[in-house]
C-alpha cells in the first residue's frame, strides 16, 4: 500500500513539476519511467537538484497558514542532503543562518537534509526555530521566553549554560538516530538582533526590549513526490505583528501589554478604556520602525495583505486554486481592515507541503 501510495505521489509530482518547468513531453516520460523503476528495485526514488529546488519552492506556495506566498519562487534553497555528522549538519546551520541574514536584507530560504529512508538513521532539530530565546523557571517567575523552557532544560542537561537574561540565545541542538543530541552554540556575530524602540516615546527603550531578526522554522515535515524531508528548516522574514501582538505581546510569552500601557500612561482599571489595544498598536508599531531604522527587513500586516491579495490574483491566472487556512491568514492586528478577513479559503492540503510532526523524543 505505502509502495502504491509513492508511486502514484512520484507520479503527479514529476508531471506537474516538469510542466511547471516547461520541460518536454519526452524528457517528463523518461523521468517517470525512472523513478518507477527505481520505486520498484529500492524503495525509494531521490530527487534531482532541479526537483528539489522546484518542488521545496511548490511547498511554499501551497503553504495554507503563510500569507507570504507571494514571494515563493524566490526561495533559495541549499542542499545539504550528503551532510552525515552533528558537526557537518550544525555547520550547515550556521551557512544557512548567515546566508539568509544578508546583513539584514533577509534572504528566503531552506536548507534539505537527507529524506527518510528506512533503514537509515534521522537527522532531527530539537530547536523549533534556528534562533530562539531560552526560558528558565524560577521561584520568582519566567526569565526569558517561557515557551522555551523544555528546549532549555534539555539543553542544560547536555551541558550548555546561558546567562540567564531575557534573551539568551539557544544553541543549536542536533541529533542523529537514537544517538544522544549534541549542541552546538551559534556565535553572538551570526545573530541579528534588534533593539525595540520608538518614534515618539521616549522612555521606550528603557523596556529594554529586543528580538532576533530571522524566524527560521526547523520542526516541520517537508513532503515532495512522496518523499518526506523531516529536517529542512526554512524562513521567509518577519511580519511584524508575529513579534508585536504575540511573541512579546502574549500573556503566556513576554507578556509586555501591561508595562507598555504603564509606560504610556494608560488607564488600566476596566477593560472599556481599551488600554490593550493602545499598548498593542504602539508596541508594533516599535517593532517595525526598530527594523527599519536598523536596517533589517520586516513586512507590516497591512503590507502583507496586498501582497497575499497579488498572490491569489497570479495563481488565478495561472489557472492555480489557492488553498489556505483563514484563522492563520488574518493579521491578529486589525484584521477586518484586511480584504483576507472577508473572504473564505479552502484549507485543503496539497503537496508538496509542509506539515507538523512528531517532537523528538530521548530513548531511554
């Protein structure tokens, strides 16, 4: 069954990645001929450069949840397949993380590891994101990102130590089959960070606030034809509320609503002065001129709305549907002010795709 089942998503991937391509009819029935052979001789087929390229840039594009589609076929991808050691795939990490910062100027961008094949041993990322803060239970409450407070632990008893800030960057944590999980550090100068401050309020920068400047996503399943990639981590750049209405906005994160609204001299008693919906615009609105001022891209709600309503327009052209998911589409700012909120989508999963999978795991 699971032998018919990659045969016939070897099948329609080929077909449609070679017309997307424009390759010949010819060229496309000798490549399927191929692949079925080698389905049926080993199990498995591996894609050519050219099908990775194209088809991790296919996954992009038919990601439900990411209102950056516009952007996909500039993806760059690096193709880290052969890497075998911690120590070779930890250094393929740190290229991607400074090939995609750019100096700022942020670069889409994946790097692939080797498929699962059976048989063979997994390479797997403990790291959610390439580049997060640590969190740390005390008796006094959460230092740092309180979401990463199991990454954390993990990463101490292997023997890492942070300074115990707000914003201790993680290392990378890698492992290998059933092996232990090895870290490795990311050197402070690979990291961009960006201090928070504002364009109007003064005593802002005494919050001392700051975040990384690379969402670099490496939890997720990449599936192609059939083949499915559980290590390939990959970013796109920041839309500014995913910093400014969640990450330090959320009560169970920085929780930073309640001193900003103090900062700005919000009347806080009842709910109806609507004090957190003050603090919220102000505080995105720090983010992006932080990014902006400091020379590091970032795309605000707004922004990425006519972006997405320009992607929907190209596909329709292109004779594509466009799938999505609505509940992770619409801005958490605002967004009846976008034509997103007013729309439906069909949230059906094609591939390629990127998909959640199943954490890491130590054996005991």
């Amino acid at each position: 069954m699971e032998h018919d089942q990659l045969l016939k998503d070897a099948e329609q991937f080929i077909r449609v990645c070679y017309s997307e391509l424009d390759k010949p009819i010819d060229e496309t029935e000798r490549r399927v001929h191929e692949v079925r052979e080698l389905i049926a001789s080993q199990g498995y087929y591996e894609h050519t450069a050219e099908e990775l390229r194209h088809g991790a840039k296919m996954a992009w594009r038919n990601s439900n949840r990411c209102i950056g589609r516009f952007f996909w076929e500039s993806l760059q991808i690096l193709d880290e397949r052969q890497t075998e050691t911690e120590e070779q795939i930890a250094q393929a990490l740190l290229r991607h993380i400074e090939f995609a910062t750019n100096g700022g100027k942020i670069r889409p961008t994946i790097t692939v590891f080797a498929p699962t094949i059976q048989g063979k041993p997994q390479i797997r990322i403990w790291n959610n994101q390439l580049i997060r803060y640590a969190g740390y239970e005390t008796e006094y409450g959460v230092i740092g990102d309180p979401v990463s407070i199991e990454l954390t632990k993990l990463c101490e008893s292997l023997g890492w130590h942070g300074a115990r800030t707000n914003y201790d960057v993680l290392p990378l944590v890698v492992q290998i089959g059933e092996q232990r999980p090895k870290f490795f550090e990311i050197p402070h100068e690979q990291v961009a960070e960006v201090a928070i401050t504002h364009p109007e309020i003064a005593g802002f920068a005494d919050l001392e606030l700051k975040w990384y400047g690379v969402p670099i996503v490496s939890d997720m399943r990449m599936e192609i034809g059939g083949i499915h990639y559980k290590t390939a981590p990959f970013n796109g750049w920041y839309m500014g509320t995913e910093i400014g209405a969640r990450n330090l906005a959320d009560q169970q994160r920085y929780n930073m609503l309640p001193r900003v609204a103090e900062l700005m001299g919000l009347d806080t008693s009842r709910e109806a002065t609507l004090w957190r919906d003050k603090a919220l615009v102000e505080l995105n609105v720090a983010v992006l001129h932080s990014f902006k001022e400091q020379g590091v891209s970032i795309v605000d709600h707004h922004t990425a709305s006519q972006q997405f309503r320009r992607f929907e327009e190209r596909e329709e052209k292109c004779g594509r549907a466009v799938t999505g998911d609505w509940t992770w589409l619409i801005p958490p700012v605002s967004p009846a002010a976008t034509h997103i909120f007013h729309r439906a989508y069909d949230n059906t999963m094609q591939t390629p795709n990127f998909f959640y999978q199943e954490r890491p795991s130590l054996k005991e």
